[in-house]
C-alpha cells in the first residue's frame, strides 16, 4: 500500500508491466486515498478503472487526476463554475482521449479556480482547496485541485491547464513539477476555454520524469483544434547528465522586486547548483516584462467575454427565469450562476473591447504582446533557458487576497509572460521557506520541451526535493 | 476611472444582472485594476504591429465531408426547457 | 426644393451549397426535423472548436473572382458579440477588417467587399411558454445554425427600386451559374438587405441612409425601397430629418417598422477568432478557382453581340437570364442555314417571352428546335408573320411539330397558284376608284385592295406578294 505510494507514476507503470504490481490494485489504492480527502481537491471520482491497460500500454493503467473544466463524454464537466452544475458533455477532450488510449484510466475531476481564473483556487464555485503543507493556506491556481492531488498523493499524476500560471503556480506552492507546453502542441479540443490564444494542457506531477512521461502521450496535431501544431519530434525520457554549456539568463524585472526573501534564498541556492553542475549564470533583461500583466488582464479577459458569452441558460447548464422575457432570463441566469471574480473578468474584457476603449485596452495590449515576444526571442539568441522564481511568494493563507483582486493578480507576475509569448516553461520544487514549497521556473524557446525537462532534470537531482512530507 | 454608468452599460451588453453594491464594487474594483493596466499607455508602439496568434501556422482546412451529428435526445440532453425537439426560450422581443 | 435622387447601396448574404457547414461536419439539411444536424461545435458546447469548410473558402473565391474582386492572401475571422437565442456561441465567426475580397463589380455596380461568415439557428415561435402565463415562448432549431454564407456589399450605385430589382437578378443568375448556391430567397438561400438614402440630384455627399431587413422575394426588395425612397421624401418635404435606423419590411400592408430603439445601441466589441489562425488563400487556389469560372452575363452579353451580332438589348436580355440564353443558343444551333441569330433572338426575346413570362423557358412546351424549325417556314416565305405567331400560341399550348400545325390549321402563306390572283382581280374590282389611283401611281390608294385581300385570307397572304400582284394586273 504505502510503497505503492512511494512509486512515482513512471516507476509504478514499470511495476505494472514487469507484473510486480497489479494495475486494479493501483487505481484502488488511489481512488480509497481520493475518496477519504478532505482538502478539497476532487469534484467527481470513477467506480472503477474499466477497461484494464493492454499489455504494452505505455501508461500501463495509472490512473490520471483531469482538472474539471476537461470534458469527459457522460461525466460531470463543470470547469469548477455553478453554471455548469452536473452537466455532462457528450464528447470527450481529445487530451483525455489520448491519455486514455496510452492506457491512463480517470481516476477523477478535480476543483479548479471557476473557468480556470484564479491563483489560489478560491474562486471554485464549489468550495477552495487546501494546501497538503499547511491546510490553512491555498494550493495556489488555477490547477489547485491537480497539484494538491498529486502533492499529497491522491493521484499519482494529473493534467491541468495554463492561462497566466494555471499549471506552474499551483505546482509551485504544493511543491510538485507542473510544465506549460508550447501553445498549439496539445489539442484544446474539448477544453472549456478561459482565454484562447493562451490557454494550454500540461501535466502536473511529482517529478520531472512522470512529466515527460505524461507529456510524450499529450502532444501532437489535432485536426479539430485548427490552432494545434504538430510536435517536431517525440518527447524523450530525461537521462542523467549535468548542465555544462547550459546559458541560463535570469531577467531582473522578474526577480528583482517583489520577491519574498525564502522565495529569493530558495531560488539563489538553485543557481548555485546549476553553477556547479556546469552552466552559465548571467543577468538578462525582458525590458517588457513588466508590462505582461497589463497585457495579459486585457487580452484573457477579452477572449474570456466572448468565451463565456455561451453560458446563456439556453442549451444546457443552469437557467433562471426572469419575468418571462429573454433578457431578464439572460442577466439572471448568468448573474446567479457567474462567480464574482468571473463577473469581474466578463466586465472588466467586455469593457476592453467596447467601442471608444478598443485601441486604448485589447488594441495596445495586443502590441505589448509583440514585444514581450520579441523580447524572449532575443533573449534567447544569448540564453538556453531564462530561469526565475515561479511565484514571488509561498502559498498565502486562506482569504488573505479575496478582497484585493490586484494582489492576487500580482501572483502571476512571473509566469504570465510566457503564454503571451507562447514558449514552453516548467516549474520544478526547489526548496522549502518556512516548511512550504518554492519554485523554480525554467523557460525555453517554442517546442524546446525537449531541452527543458532534460535541464529540470538536472537541477532536479541536485535539488533533491523531498516531498513525501506532504503524502503522509 | 470607470463610473457608475460605464458598469451599468458594460453588463447590459455582458448580459449580467448586477446588484447595486456589485455595481459600486464593480466601480471600484475596475478602475484599480484599470489603473495599473494603463501604464500600458506609457509604451510608444506606433509602429509595432499587434499580435492575436503565437503560433505561425495558417487556418487548416477541413475537407467538405459530412460527419455524423449527435441523435437529436443527446443534443438536447441537457436542455434547460426542451420542447418539441427544440431548445426553448421566452421570445425575443417579448 | 430641388429634384431628390435615391442613392441605394445592397448587403447579400448568400447560402453556399456545400455538404457540410462552415465550422463544422453537419450535413447541411433543408426542412428535416429541428436539431437533427447539430454536433459540439454548431450547439457551442463547452470546449468545441471550428475548424473552417474548405469548399465554403473556394465557393467564396469563386464568388470573389465572378464579381472582378481583390482575392486576399490572407483574410481574418472575427468574432462579432451580441446575444441572441439563434447564435449559439454568443458571437458569430464573421470576417470584419480583411475580408476575403475587395472591390470588382457587376454589371453598373462597384462591389465594396465580399467576405465568409457563418449564419444563425432558426427560431420558431410556439406561442405561450408553459413556464410564464402570458409570455410568447419560441423554440431554437440549430439544423440551419453554422450554414456557411458569403456576405456581398455593393457600393451605393443604385439609383431606382427597378434598377436594385434587376440588378439582384443578375446577380442571382451570376451566383447560379457559378453554382455555389441554390439562389432561393423564399427559403432564404438568398437574403437582401437595403441601405436607402436621399440627396439632391447632382450632389455628391450622401445623406442619412436606414438600412431596410431582410425582404425576402425580388418584388419585396422593389416594393419596400419604393416605400421607404416615398418615406423619406415625405419627411423631407416636411423639412423632417431621416433618421439612421434599421426598418423592416412589411409586404402584406406595405409598411416599414423600426427594428431596434436607439437606446439598445450596438456594440459588436469585433475581435480576432483566437480559435481560428488567419485564412490564407494560395495563388495556387485562386488560379484553380479562375479555371473552373463558367461564362458569366457579361461576357456572354459582349460575345452575343459581336458573334452572333445580336441588337445590345437583345444580347443582354439573353445573357442576363441564363436559361433564355441557353434556349436561344440551342435554336440558333438548330435553325436552317442562312437563317440569322437575330432574327431567333427576336423570336425567343419577345415572341417566346411574351407568352411564357418569367417561366423557365428550358421547361417550355415548345422546344428550341421547334422553335427554330417555325423560324426557318417564316424565312422561307412558307408562312407569313401572322401565321407564325399563331403557330407558336399553338407551339407554348402544346408543343408539336410547326410545319405539321402549318398544314393542320392550313396556316401556310397562299401564293399566286393557290388562288391569290382571283382574289387580288376581285378586290379590285371592288375598289375600282383606288385601283385607277394606283394606276395612276398614288401607292397610298393600295390600302383598302390589299385590307381586303388579307380579310379574305386571313392574313395568309405576303403582303410584298400581294403588291406584286396588284401592279401586274394593273398593268395587264
Ligand atoms: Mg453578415
Ligand atoms: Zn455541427
């Protein structure tokens, strides 16, 4: 039982294929952990794991956690929002649907932050998550649901999605490895959308191996997802080796201000290390960077008002009659089943691309967009990798940002940058401040996926991230 | 500065129904935000052309051949007022 | 006041006949069951995704390239915002700043754009709601909802509710040809809206237009630009302004009705489809597209007229309605040697349509090569014009064979052996004091000799011949 617990999902679908460990007995090791939890993390849970894992699946029957707003054919699919109460879609996402295939069973839907908006996961309209290391304190978001269950071993390997964060920060605080591809390598077919041109599917899982491993079988065109790309090459497994010849550039706009001290001790050891194990270790600038959050708070919410205009109590989820016209039934129904941070958002981009507002909000943010891209692009012309703390801060208590939507926007600092560039980026732990976990963020050109997780990997050794604490 | 009435205006076209402390918190809410975002406005991006796709592919095409649609029970499965193989609504105009 | 001239402008949208609909795999369908061609992507299910119609893009080329447009290489969907029950998504994937096409034109008109989109669900009223007493309910049918459309705006060239009449028929007859759409605008396959201003006549700027909706048959389209052009004249004349609102027609009694109240302003909030990287459109497309262009009005206009030397009226009359043209090529083909095109365009413009109107000629009793064959007795003297015209009445009744209906009905033109002459020395003698004027050269004097001789023989004879035997008896 609890050594099946040890084994980290790669080392579990070994066991299972080498016959020393029975898949069924995995899945009901995990699905008695999930049902007993009470940190919030899982919104449905299956029976069973159906269909047993042929006998050369490549994920061998570990079952896989999936972030609610996935849409699963006859399961609830709610993307965490009180509108989309019970509704159960009748397709499937073609991510799952991969994962499936590669022999993965669904273990069960996991809480997220409504709509995916969020970095604490308290905006779920079915109740916040707790964080395994301090139960008093947030999982981070909007993933908080995937990264809690697979910190506190709930599941032994999960999918999320990454808007602004979504996938890294929560990794982050619940000191687990969660990696944001390249945007267009995983199919957002059947994802229920945040914000178009940025959201993106990755894993979430207890070291950088699992994430490959889970990675390997999530990417690849998708002809019902005209923005999907096909990826150039397989997704290798991280073998042993050190960083020599490895540039790292670490941008000042990101990890000067702003970032709490046990976060900033965290994150200097971490170069150390890679100082030692052979790379280079300069200052770079991303002289936009600091202007990604303004962009990014225009350009998802705007995308997220029209994403979310389908909610309308008309072909499914919840409906609130007015007085007996449509658009008392349209303003209510939303009114009742919209979360307030959503409401602020559909405000907030509605008002972005309302005429007379266009070219001063979307229209500049759009340019901001540019150049942020053209920044990393020329960063990367010196740099392998461009390294930063995740999240500026450790997970935060409970309720302490719920009032102040612009601090809790401020969480997203480091890592909103790179969905507005597209590029690929994974957060691995790298320490503890205070016994909670701390990020490091590592990110690379488009499709370098490759480059980074062998890098993660690297560090990751060196780091030696002990997080059993958190699965006790 | 977002006042009162751009809330009120903003939500009619969102189609949200707001109480009025969510209108004066909207009020409130949005301008903060606002505010920081405008620093935006400092940047000179006169020439800087906008982005709205990272990824540098053109529009895929999808050959005109039919595809099996749903049974007409599973499209409206989750219907909040199904009627008469239809999706029903109060009348526009109403 | 001075002499106003209408300035009206025309916004088509027309339904592409593909199998499938623009984003997504549906069959396209016509009158089956509600909801029976709907899938994740045309119900706006969470997490759907478009993924564009690639013959709905080479219909809209095609459209494009017949209307003498700019194709660009790459174009944009947008996402136009509003709520409506029968849009689904709450936004419609349309094109707003780089349209498939710019510019061209068709016939007087200038072209502005013609760009891809996708159309609405249909909305059934079902009278009361079983929910709220009194409150008038409607059911959504998403089968039409993702149909692909072309949307084609002229520029404002258009001077009379005729001329936007005819225009819209040469249009129509342009996209039939083409074969991208079934061109129906009962079932709404073809749909027009109007801009409709007035100014002084000779004036250059414009003045305030209303936009009439949807008139849905080429009549509504006359009848309500006539209405609103009266609308606003009268409201000039009482040194009323026009107001810019959106009216829609009302064919029973003839009334126009605003659509939208002011206050309800319109802010669409366009943006770039995330869902959707640009359309870009290859050389290679818009050659394949230009090789598969059919003969279009105009230019079949030009070659009646220098090929077969049609009158300019006559060769746009055919080539503006197709199936008169095909009808008339296929006589021309079938008539006799030496027999001239013209003279069977005169017969198919305005004999054949006299009779049949605007039915499709193609499904007439009287098929090209009957007609030809009646065309070729006239020429040959065998039967006179008269004649002619009643062998065709007897022709568009119930088809049949000319020369056997000539012989049947003894239409056939007399001449001198059949008895001609007796009658000609009869009607002389009956007007002997014309016929002395005749002698005497006064050629007015024939008319009563030879009203008779066509009396008696009921317009069979040739009036040439009939003179030519006047004089001979004269003289003998
Ligand atoms: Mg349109
Ligand atoms: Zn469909």
């Amino acid at each position: 039982m609890s050594d099946v617990l040890a084994l980290s999902a790669a080392a579990a679908a070994e066991a299972v294929r080498a016959g020393a460990l029975d898949a069924a007995e995995l899945f009901a090791t995990y699905r008695e952990r999930a049902a007993a939890e009470d940190l919030g993390a899982f919104l449905w849970l299956a029976d069973g794991p159906g269909e047993p894992p042929g006998p050369d699946a490549p994920l061998a029957g570990v079952p896989l956690a999936a972030k609610d707003l996935f849409c699963v054919r006859g399961v609830p699919s709610q993307a965490g929002s009180r509108i989309l109460e019970g509704y159960r879609p009748p397709y499937t996402a073609t991510v799952v649907e991969r994962l499936q295939d590669a022999g993965a069973p669904l273990l069960g839907k996991t809480n997220q932050d409504e709509f995916a908006m969020g970095s604490s996961n308290e905006n779920s309209g079915f109740g916040p998550v707790r964080n395994p290391w301090d139960r008093t304190r947030v999982p981070g978001g909007s993933s908080g649901g995937s990264a809690a269950a697979v910190a506190a071993g709930l599941a032994p390997w999960a999918i999320g999605t990454d808007t602004g964060g979504s996938i890294r920060q929560p990794a982050a605080l619940c000191g687990i490895v969660g990696l944001k591809p390249t945007y267009g390598a995983v199919s957002r077919s059947g994802m229920i959308a945040f914000a178009s041109s940025l959201d993106q599917a990755g894993p979430l899982t207890r070291d950088v191996t699992d994430a490959a491993l889970l990675l390997g079988h999530m990417v690849g065109h998708d002809r019902r997802d005209a923005t999907s790309v096909p990826f150039p090459e397989p997704i290798a497994r991280p073998a042993e080796g050190d960083l020599r010849g490895v540039r790292l550039g670490v941008p000042e706009e990101l990890s000067a201000d702003g970032i709490e001290d046990g976060v900033r001790t965290a994150f200097d050891a971490t170069l150390a290390l890679a100082r030692e194990l052979g790379a280079t270790v300069e200052p770079c600038r991303l002289p936009h960077a600091p202007h990604a959050l303004s962009a990014y708070y225009l350009i998802a919410p705007a995308e997220a008002s029209a994403n979310l205009a389908r909610f309308d109590g008309v072909r499914y989820g919840l409906r609130v009659e007015g007085d007996g016209d449509l658009v008392s039934m349209y303003t209510r129904t939303r009114a009742a089943g919209f979360g307030p941070e959503v409401k602020r958002r559909i405000m907030l981009g509605t008002y972005a691309l309302s005429s007379g507002y266009y070219d001063a909000y979307y229209g500049r943010a759009l340019r901001v967009r540019t150049k942020i891209t053209e920044d990393f692009r020329a960063a990367f012309e010196r740099f392998d990798f461009v390294v930063t703390p995740t999240s500026p801060t450790v997970a935060f208590p409970l309720g302490e940002r719920t009032d102040d939507p612009l601090a809790m926007y401020l969480s997203d600092y480091c890592t909103v940058p790179m969905p507005l560039a597209g590029i690929p980026a994974i957060s691995i732990p790298n320490g503890l401040a205070d016994g909670l976990p701390t990020g490091f963020q590592i990110a690379g050109p488009a499709f370098s996926e490759n480059k980074i997780l062998q890098a993660a990997f690297a560090l990751e050794g060196a780091i030696g991230f002990d997080g059993s604490a958190a699965r006790a | 500065m977002i006042d009162r009435a751009q809330v009120l205006h903003v939500a009619r076209l969102a189609r949200l129904e707001l109480t009025d402390d969510e209108v004066e918190r909207a009020s409130r809410e949005l301008s903060t935000i606002l505010d920081h975002i405008a620093r935006i406005g400092e940047l000179d991006l006169d020439a800087v052309p906008p982005t709205s796709h990272v990824v540098e592919v053109t529009t895929p095409l999808r050959a005109d051949e039919p595809e099996p649609s749903l049974p007409v029970q599973e499209a409206l499965a989750a219907a909040p007022d199904p009627y008469d193989g239809g999706f029903r609504v109060p009348s526009p105009g109403a | 006041m001075s002499e106003l001239e209408p300035v009206i402008g025309l916004e088509i949208h027309v339904q592409l006949a593909t199998r499938t609909k623009m984003f997504c795999g549906c069959a396209l369908s016509f009158g089956d069951p509600p909801n029976t061609h709907t899938c994740p992507v045309c119900l706006g299910l969470p997490g759907a995704l478009p993924v564009a119609n690639a013959r709905a893009v080479h219909f809209g080329v095609l459209i494009g390239l017949a209307l003498g447009g700019e194709i660009a290489p790459s174009s944009t969907f947008h996402r136009k915002n509003y709520f409506y029950p029968d849009l689904p998504k709450g936004y419609q994937i349309s094109q707003y700043d780089e349209p498939l096409s710019r510019g061209g034109s068709l016939g007087e008109v200038r072209i502005h754009r013609v760009h891809l989109e996708e159309d609405a669900a249909k909305l059934i009223h079902v009278g009361e709601s079983g929910r709220i007493h009194g409150s008038a309910a409607s059911v959504v049918d998403f089968n039409r909802g993702g149909t692909p459309l072309v949307e084609i705006v002229t520029e404002p060239d258009l001077h009379s509710p005729e001329s936007a009449r005819e225009w819209l028929g040469l249009l129509r007859t342009t996209l039939r040809q083409l074969g991208v759409s079934d061109v129906n605008m009962e079932e709404g396959s073809l749909r027009c809206d109007a801009n409709v201003s007035l100014r002084p006549a000779g004036r250059e700027e414009l003045g305030t237009k209303t936009e009439l909706k949807n008139m849905n048959s080429f009549r509504f389209v006359e009848r309500g630009v006539h209405a609103e052009i009266a609308r606003q004249a009268a409201l000039l004349a009482a040194g009323e302004a026009v107001e810019q609102e959106t009216l829609h027609f009302d064919p029973s009694g003839g009334t126009l009705t605003s659509l939208r109240s002011k206050e309800e302003a319109h802010d669409y909030r366009y943006f770039p489809e995330p869902d959707l990287v640009p359309l870009a459109v290859t050389p290679e497309m818009v050659e394949a597209a230009r090789a598969e262009l059919p003969e279009l009005p105009a230019a079949r206009a030009a070659r009646y007229e220098a090929e077969l030397g049609l009158p300019a009226d006559l060769a746009r009359q055919h080539a503006h309605r197709a199936e008169l043209g095909d009808y008339f090529e296929a006589a021309v083909a079938a008539a006799p040697a030496g027999v001239a095109p013209r003279v069977v365009a005169n017969w198919t413009g305005n004999e054949l349509v006299a009779r049949i109107g605007d039915d499709d000629p193609g499904a007439a009793k009287v098929t090209p090569q009957a007609l030809a064959a009646l065309v070729g007795l006239l020429d040959a003297g065998t039967v006179t014009g008269a004649g002619a015209r009643t062998v065709l009445d007897r022709l568009v009744a119930d088809g049949g064979d000319p020369q056997a209906i000539v012989a049947a009905e003894g239409l056939g033109a007399l001449g001198d052996d059949e008895g001609l002459g007796e009658i000609v020395a009869a009607a002389l003698a009956a007007h002997p004091d014309a016929a002395e004027k005749v002698r005497a050269g006064n050629l007015k004097a024939l008319g009563p000799i030879v009203g008779q001789v066509m009396r008696e023989t009921k317009g069979r004879a040739d009036g040439g011949e009939v003179q030519r035997i006047v004089r001979e008896q004269l003289a003998g």
